[in-house]
C-alpha cells in the first residue's frame, strides 16, 4: 500500500512538474510572439512611415517641376521682349545712321553740283 501511494505521490509530482513546465514554455512562446509582433509592428510603421515620406518628396517634385517650367516661360517671355526691343532700337539706331548718311552724301553731292 505504501508503495502505491508513493507512485502515485511521484506521478502527481510528476504530473505537476509537467504541468509547470508547459506553463513555462508556453510563457517563453507568448513573449517570443509578442516580441515577433512588436517587430512587424514596427517594421509596418516604418513602411508608412517611408510611404509617406516618398509622397511627401514626390510631390515636392512636382511643384518644383511646375514652378521651374512656369519661371522657364515667365523669363523666355521677358527675354523675349527685352530682345525685341533692343532689336528695335538697335534697328532704329542702325536705320537712323544708314538715313543720316545717306542723306549726307545725297547732300554732298547736290552742293558739288550747285
């Protein structure tokens, strides 16, 4: 009788000690897990993050491609004009001196003629 009872004693502390050491390892599988999660967590936060980051950059990109094409026409214009007009004051001036002359030497030669 002794005898049973002692393995049955034995068995239950066995039973137990099992028992306490699935509780363990599952403890140990429960932080792992959630270590694993906080991880991916992170790891999909910092995709966002980024994500953000390249919209925010893209559409820097693009405003500074439309600011740089409406400068490129504002200034082609005004170069456009400046041009213009120093052409027409430099064909005026080069007109004026061509008409001067001329008028000169048609002058000269009527007062030889005179």
């Amino acid at each position: 009788l002794s005898l049973l009872l002692f393995c049955m004693l034995s068995l239950l502390l066995l039973c137990i000690l099992s028992l306490l050491l699935l509780c363990v390892v599952s403890l140990l599988l429960f932080c792992v897990l959630f270590l694993l999660l906080l991880c991916m967590l992170s790891l999909l936060l910092l995709c966002i993050v980024s994500l953000l980051l390249l919209c925010v950059l893209s559409l820097l990109l693009f405003l500074y491609v439309i600011l740089a094409s409406f400068l490129h026409v504002v200034l082609a214009a005004s170069l456009h004009v400046i041009l213009a007009s120093s052409l027409r004051v430099t064909l005026a001036f080069s007109l004026h001196v061509v008409l001067a002359s001329s008028l000169h030497a048609v002058l000269a030669s009527s007062s030889h003629v005179i």
